[in-house]
C-alpha cells in the first residue's frame, strides 16, 4: 500500500497505469479540512463542478481503458435549509468529527456562514437560482458533466443506510440514502458480477466477505422460514444455490471510526467495488485516500492499493489503520467478463 500526499489535481502517476478508481470527494461547503488546495470551499456549485471534472480527467488519464470509476458524492440544500442526512457534526465524510474533540485529529472546522452552502453555510442567499431549502443535487450534477465530458455513466447505485442520523426536519423524510455512480471509460470494461453476486432470494450479499469466520459454515435465508448452509472449505466460496445479479440497492450501516472518533466508508460497502472492479494483484486508486477504508478492503483482498491525501494527519490515520488488516484467505472467484451490455 501506498499513500501519497499530493493534490487529486495533479496525480503523479503514470498514463492508463491504474485499474480501479473507488473515492468521495469531500462535500461541497461542508468542512475546512485546513489545508491549501483542498476542494469543497468553493464560492458555488459550479466552481466545485467544475473542479470535480478537472480532477476526474486527471483520473481519466491514470485509468486503464478497460478501468471504472465508483463515486459517492453528497448533497446540499440552498440556504439555511443545510445538508441532509449524514452531513452534520455526526456524519459520515471523511475527517467529519462525531465526537467532540475530533476536530483536534483531523484538523477540521465547520465552514462559517456565507461561505458555500450545506449546513454550515449559505444562509439564505441563493445558490444556481434556487430558493432556501432546494435540493441542490450536487451528486447528479458532477455526474452529468462527468458524462459531458466523455465518461460513460453506467449506473447510479443506492447506498441504503439502516441507521442514519436523525435529522430535526419536519417537512421532509429523513435522508437515508446516498449515491454512488459507476462510471467507465469505454462501453467495453472490466466488471466480475460473478464477483459479487446474491442470493435469487432473500437479498444477501454472497461474496466471502459477507461469510463470518469460525466453524467454516454459514446459513444463508433461502426461502421465508427455511436457510440453506454453504461450507467454507472451497477456494471459490460464492453462494453455492441459485443466485442473481447483485441489485442497485446496497443496504450497509455506517460506524465510526474508534481511532478518531468519526464515521467512514464502511468497508462493507467498499468490497463489491474492489471485487467487482478489479483482479487480485491490480492497481486500486482513492485520490481522495482519508484515513484509508479502501485501502484496507484491497489489502484485504490481494490489489495493490494506492492512495492521494491533501492533509498529512489522514496518512498518519490510514497507516494505522491499515497496520493490522487480514488478508483474506479464501479466493473469489474470477470468471469476470468484459461488459458490453446495455
């Protein structure tokens, strides 16, 4: 594993030498990581969109042709009405403090008043027009100009979080849900569905990483009140009964971090990223790396994990966290196929 402090924006790294890109950019006018040249403080939505696609072609440069991209972004709300879901003190980006003295770790501080939008900022001006309390979309956004600029946007997947931070809103839902987009360079691309497949019932991840240790056996839901085993003793330990297509719905709780007090991508939801978008052995790259969650799962799973971070206190962070990680021992299986369907 390799973690690099350097800028997203200028990747030092060699043309098409990478297979996988897995990342979340930090949120617009969310947080002030302190640090020069860091991304989400701009003055508009459209700078920031605009800063994302420059940082994506220099992602697009590194990719291998036949490379993804995952992106999970966040959303904003115009003026007062503040981010929803996770983007408060409790949230789930990267360096967002949970607990009172994380800012401490991370050197982070809510972004003041009248500077960008989210929950930290805004007030009630208007931002791309819209009136206080829109939604602004940001994810959809950078998506589209990701797509205008010649990324193929091949699917947008649902990261459903089962415990999401309550929100004080009375004229809306609680967000529970963020998104995460699945771009490639060409209509031909490496993606293993074998890799990542559930069960055709009961709606279960069915790749090693969802199989607990201990007795070598696992029961999986099969059918309402009925569970079939599979044993542990195979080097291919997918679901061994009738199978399907993983769904674009990924249900996954978000927890903190013990070591700094704050949430970060659970690993859960970074496995069928890494098996699904690359082999073992591959070059798996985060240009916005944080304390290391993607890094870990490649280490865990065989890739080669390289990672770009701004702020030197993440690298400390993401080396100690990666320190003691078990690599898994238990194969995948890698019938992959080039995908070329619609």
């Amino acid at each position: 594993m390799m973690i690099v402090n350097a800028n997203a924006l200028h990747i030092p790294l060699a043309d098409e030498s990478v297979q996988c890109v897995i990342t979340s950019p930090p949120y617009w006018g969310l947080r002030d990581y302190g640090v020069d040249g860091q991304l989400g403080l701009e003055s508009t939505p459209e700078e920031y969109i605009s800063n994302m696609v420059q940082v994506f072609r220099e992602i697009w440069r590194v990719l291998r042709p036949d490379g993804t991209l995952w992106l999970n972004l966040g959303d904003s709300y115009a003026g007062s009405g503040g981010a929803g879901g996770d983007y408060n003190p409790g949230g789930l980006r990267k360096g967002q403090p949970r607990y009172p003295g994380t800012a401490k770790l991370v050197r982070s501080k809510r972004v003041p008043r009248g500077k960008g939008s989210g929950r930290w900022g805004g007030g009630d001006r208007k931002v791309l027009n819209l009136p206080a309390k829109n939604l602004i979309g940001i994810p959809w956004r950078v998506a589209f100009a990701l797509q205008a600029d010649g990324w193929y946007l091949r699917q947008d997947i649902i990261w459903h979080k089962p415990n999401p931070m309550p929100e004080s809103v009375h004229d809306r839902c609680t967000r529970a849900h963020e998104y995460i987009f699945l771009f490639a360079k060409s209509s031909r691309y490496y993606y293993n569905a074998d890799a990542i497949v559930e069960p055709a019932v009961g709606g279960h991840s069915a790749t090693a990483a969802s199989f607990r240790r201990g007795s070598g056996k696992r029961s999986i839901p099969v059918l309402p009140g009925k569970a079939a085993t599979h044993r542990l003793s195979r080097p291919d330990v997918r679901y061994n009964g009738p199978t399907r297509n993983r769904r674009s719905v990924w249900t996954v709780a978000t927890r903190p971090y013990r070591g700094a007090h704050f949430a970060t991508f659970p690993p859960e939801l970074i496995e069928p990223m890494v098996l699904a978008g690359s082999r073992p052995g591959d070059i798996v790259l985060d240009p916005f790396a944080g304390t290391g969650t993607v890094g870990q799962v490649c280490i865990k799973y065989g890739r080669r994990f390289i990672g770009i971070e701004l702020n030197p206190d993440y690298i400390k962070l993401a080396q100690r966290r990666t320190s003691n990680v078990q690599i898994a021992l238990l194969a995948i299986g890698y019938n992959a196929r080039r995908s070329k369907e619609p």
